[in-house]
C-alpha cells in the first residue's frame, strides 16, 4: 500500500473509524483530496528504573492535523509539539491544563516512556516532575545521565481525570502524536516504565511481573520493561529488582 494511504488508514483505525475498501490502492498513491474526501547499591544510586529499546521508523508521508486536514511532513520534534498542543481528538482535551509532550534530547539513543501525566507535569506541562520524577532523575544521575542525554515522553499527552488509567479510545487517539514522535526520535532503544506503558506499547494483558526479565520487540527494536518510578516510592523494596534491571539494560545499549 502507498505511503500516504497507509498513514489514512492507521490515522482512521486509531479515531475509531474503518478504512474503506476504496481507500486501499494498489499499485498507485492516492491523492490527497481523495483522502481527505473520506537498593544497597539500587538503594544508594537512588533506586532502579525501567528501560527499553527505541525503535526507528520511516516518517509518515503526509501527517494529519487533530483539526483533519492534511500538512506537510513534520521535521522537528518542536513543530510536531506545536501541533499537538492543539490537540482535540479525545476528551481528556476538555479537562487538561497542559498537553505534556516530551522533553530530554532529541538524539538520544535512549528513551523512556511512561503512561500518562500526573498532576504536576498537567501543571508545568513537562513529563516526570513531580515525585516520581524526582526519583527518575536520581535513577539517572546513578548511571552518568540526565533529562538531556535521554528522552522521557508518555503514551498520551493529557492528564487523565484523578490520575486514572488512560481508556483505549484515549490510547488510540493520541496514538497519532506517539508514532510520530518516535519516527523523529528514531532512538536505538525504549524502556517502559510501568503496567500500563508496557501493556500500551506492547499490546499484552500480561502483568507487568511478566514482561520484565526479558526482551521485547516494538516494530524491529529491542523493548526493556521495569518498574515506573511511582510503584518503586510505593514498593522500596522493589528497587533491587529495578537496579538489576538498569544494569541490563546498560550492558545491553552499550
């Protein structure tokens, strides 16, 4: 299928609506009127936290607008923000004070995703800032890095009411903002953090007791899953688990 006519298609798969059979052209690119038409150590680094492998993957052709019109492919991860900013494809729009996108290095070979904004980054508009991302930073700092050797974004860019759990059709549309930000970010690999991130981007029910220990794949690139921050200043006890974890992790990326 061309380019542009798989980009229609995901982006109409993900606000709920199925793709036409007239929309799939075989052999020819469609035009776009025609689309639019339709511990001890763990303890003294400050804990342990989750990691993965980025995945790099082609940009989308022709991006659409939360408003439905087609625009010219995003080169920066500053304009794809720009954009989303404006976001109104779901109804957390309605209840968000800020839309969180990213922050961090936008070479980073590392990236770190979690599920959904709390509180204080609703406030500031940044992702880990408050409590849990105090610990994020000391878990870093425990490895030689920081927010701007790495790149720490979500699954969904808006607080969800009371911090509850993302709901699917909230998932998929901000899917639209989530693929393309790792398209630009291209990094060499990802690390959930957390139950729902790792059951978000990896499309399992399985518990999150699961899906650590081992390897995981997101489109071609090697997934790493551990603790969210958040759990591990709930669970200590949980943060020699999460160091073994990183040093995995680090012995894996470099």
């Amino acid at each position: 299928m061309p380019e542009s006519s798989d980009f229609l298609e995901t982006y109409l798969r993900e606000i709920g609506v199925q793709t036409p059979i007239s929309l799939v052209v075989s052999g020819e690119e469609m035009s776009g009127s025609e689309q639019l038409a339709l511990a001890d150590q763990a303890e003294t680094a400050g804990a342990a936290f989750p990691h993965a492998e980025p995945i790099p993957a082609a940009m989308p052709a022709a991006p659409v607008s939360s408003s439905g019109s087609e625009s010219a492919p995003f080169k920066t991860l500053h304009e794809l923000s720009r954009e989303a900013s404006d976001c109104s494809l779901c109804g957390l729009a309605d209840t968000r004070s800020n839309v969180v996108f990213g922050v961090g290095n936008p070479q980073a070979d590392l990236v770190f995703i979690g599920e959904a904004p709390g509180r204080d980054e609703d406030i500031r508009g940044e992702p880990f800032v408050g409590r849990a991302g105090q610990l994020l930073d000391r878990m870093l700092h425990a490895i030689d890095l920081d927010r701007k050797s790495v790149y720490i974004m979500n699954t969904i860019k808006c607080r969800p009411p009371n911090n509850r759990d993302p709901k699917p059709d909230e998932v998929q549309a901000c899917n639209l903002w989530f693929e393309q930000q790792l398209n630009l970010l291209q990094p060499k690999m990802i690390c959930l953090l957390g139950r729902v991130a790792a059951q978000t981007v990896l499309e399992t029910d399985e518990p999150l007791g699961a899906l650590r220990g081992r390897w995981h794949d997101y489109r071609g690139i090697p997934v790493w899953v551990t603790y969210h921050p958040a759990y591990l200043l709930r669970s200590p006890q949980q943060k020699r688990k999460s160091w073994q974890d990183l040093v995995t992790l680090l012995n894996r990326l470099n």
